[in-house]
C-alpha cells in the first residue's frame, strides 16, 4: 500500500504515525499540493491528502483511510473523541488559510469564529480522555502538534496546563518525532 502525502498536513500525519506504530508499514510518497503536475492527480482527481492506494483502489481521507486499516475505535465515546479531534483540527485549518490570504482579504468574522470555536472545543474535553496510542489520542496530538509549527498564531497552551502536559508526554512518541512537518510563518 502507498500513502501519498505532504509533509505539512496534519490529516496525513495521523495515519503516518499510527502506521509507524501500529503497521502495517505503508510505503510513503511526498506529493506536492496544488500543483497541475503532482503525481497524485491521475489517481486521485482532486489532489487531497492523505490518499492510500490499495491495490487499484485510492482510499482519500482520513476517516475512511482509518476504517480501511481497522484502526477506528469500536466504542461510540472513542468515535465520539475522534470526532472532537478532528473537527478542532477542521477549524484550524479554515483558521489557518484564511490567514494565509493578505492581509487586506482576511474575513475578521471567519477568523473569530474559528478562534473561539477551537477555544470552546479545547476547554469542552479532558486530556485524560484521550489514550495517545488511539486514533483518537493520534488525531489530537496532531491537530495541537500542527499549532506548535503550522500554526503558531494558536496559543492553545495558555490557561491548558493538564492539556499541555499530556501533549509534551504524547509528542515524545518516535513515530511524532519522525514525522514533525515543516516550520510554517503563520
């Protein structure tokens, strides 16, 4: 199986770590994004990651490459976490490419709601709900790892001791270490 992915996406990074942990081990190719030549478009017309061939089959996103690879939670509370994780990580990037527009064409309205919509999703769960090694556990690691290098206008950690604390315990996991994406400006 080959997962196609960017180093900068916090969806793909959620299957790469758990494969790294869990296996099974799937080969990885970098594909640029937003780009008419990517090598992921003849199979996958709209070019999102992650995207894991399976045979003849692509399988795009992160949810359903997850149900693929059995690595779903089978209680309702743990898809119900998942769910949380990954609408936070939803906001943040709405946050994040409105912020990336110029200045003058940034939505004040957009911007505010998906801030306090990620402060009101941080403050509603508890850390100790959620098992690093889960799917669940993953996806929040990675949308708070993607605030600590893609995002850094997110100052999730103020006032979140007990979250911040279960992060700097779940990042130093070497499947987190092997797969930090890049450094963004924003």
């Amino acid at each position: 199986m080959i997962l196609f992915f960017s180093a900068g996406s916090p969806y793909a990074r959620i299957i790469r770590i758990l494969a790294r942990e869990r296996g099974p081990r799937l080969e990885e190719q970098e594909v640029p994004l937003r780009d008419p030549t990517s090598p992921l478009l003849p199979l996958h017309p709209a070019g999102r990651v992650p995207a894991l061939l399976d045979g003849d089959a692509l399988i795009a996103e992160t949810l359903l490459i997850l149900a693929h690879l059995g690595w779903l939670s089978a209680d309702v509370a743990g898809r119900s976490r998942l769910g949380r994780a990954l609408s936070l990580l939803d906001g943040i990037a709405v946050w994040n490419r409105e912020m990336r527009r110029p200045e003058e064409l940034r939505s004040p309205a957009v911007l505010a709601l998906e801030e306090t919509r990620a402060a009101r999703i941080l403050d509603a769960l508890d850390p100790a709900e959620f098992d690093p090694a889960s799917a669940e556990g993953t996806a929040l690691l990675c949308t708070l790892g993607y605030g600590e290098r893609r995002h850094r206008v997110w100052r999730w950690r103020e006032g979140r001791g007990r979250l911040a604390a279960w992060f700097d315990d779940a990042a130093r996991r070497p499947a987190f270490s092997e797969t930090l994406p890049p450094i963004s400006g924003i």
